[in-house]
C-alpha cells in the first residue's frame, strides 16, 4: 500500500453543523476522486460494507480493477463483489476482501509489547483489551455500559489470570483511571 485517501461522509461525520458537513463531504470527494484519476489506480478497495460506501466514486476514479462488499448497494460497479459474513469480526470482513485478490493473504503474529506498561516489565498473557468509553461518540449514553459492570468483568479476567488493558482516547483517560482504581487493569487512555 501506497496511499490511502480518507474521505468523511456528512451522513458520519460529527463537526460542524449539518450544512457545513454537506459542503465539506462533497468538497472532499471530488479532492479523492480527482486524486484517484491522477494517478490512474489499477486496484481500489472499499472496506465499508454499510450505507454511504464509495463504490460509485471508486468506478468514477478509473480504477480498473474495484472490490468491496455489495451489501449497501452498487455491485454491478465492482470487479469483484465480496459476500458480507454475519457473525464474523470487521477484520476477517476485510481479511475476505485482500483474499479476493490474493487468496494466500493471511495474518502474522502481532507484536503488542509496545502496549507494556510501565508497571510490567514485560506484557503478560494472555491479556485482554477493553475499551469502556466512548465520550466523542454522539451515541455515547445508547451505548454506554455501567462503569460497576466494566469493573466486574475486570475483576471476572483478573480472576482468571488474565491481564487487562483498558484502551480509549484521551477524553476517556479520566474515566478509565477511575474505573481500574483498585484493579491491577493498565489504563492506556489518550495512549492508544
């Protein structure tokens, strides 16, 4: 991989108002696509298996060769139409579409040493990672669990002989410092 060029749907994004989103959305795609033309792709993916996909700016790109799941729509654009798996992790979604164009694509062994803490001297396993909160999620309060039912199922991993790791962005550092107080959980908020 080259380049990725990232474009946010305004039916996905969260800043700016309603209008501002839609301006900048239909900015930023025609950047992608007169970026995609520029430099003729000869293969070009889209990993979102859900509406609003790029599909239809992906055939528009010139791209001769098109994967992507068909799930929310315009298939009939792609060179190979990818079957959407219920059940299955989003990473072994997107493990199917690199097979489809390279059938011995496979996972390696992931080094996570790098998330040692520094009151470890080495990364225990097994170990799990939770990520409890969400605050820059406009859902947060729909989907949100209660803090006692996260502390629960570290205290059940703990039991368990199983290293925990709570990840989360920075705004979410304060609440997971307070959610493993009194728990040998690694807080790696603002750090993931």
């Amino acid at each position: 991989i080259d380049r990725v060029l990232t474009y946010d749907d305004f039916r996905l994004s969260r800043k700016g108002s309603k209008i501002q989103r839609i301006g900048k959305s239909v900015s930023d795609s025609f950047k992608v696509l007169k970026e995609m033309r520029k430099e003729s792709y000869d293969l070009a993916f889209d990993f979102r298996a859900y509406y609003p996909n790029f599909i239809p700016w992906l055939a528009l790109s010139g791209a001769k060769y098109r994967v992507g799941f068909s799930t929310a729509g315009f298939g009939f654009l792609l060179g190979e139409s990818v079957r959407w798996r219920e059940g299955v992790h989003e990473t072994e979604h997107f493990m199917d579409l690199l097979k489809a164009v390279h059938p011995s694509a496979g996972r390696g062994k992931m080094d996570f040493s790098y998330l040692a803490d520094a009151r470890s001297a080495e990364m225990r396993e097994p170990f799990v990672v939770l990520h409890p909160f969400c605050q820059k999620s406009f859902l947060k309060d729909q989907k949100q669990w209660n803090t006692q039912e996260w502390k629960n199922l570290i205290r059940f991993f703990e039991k368990e002989e199983v290293a925990v790791l709570c990840s989360g962005d920075s705004s979410d550092e304060p609440l997971i410092r307070e959610l493993v107080q009194g728990t040998k959980a690694v807080n790696l908020g603002g750090q993931t």
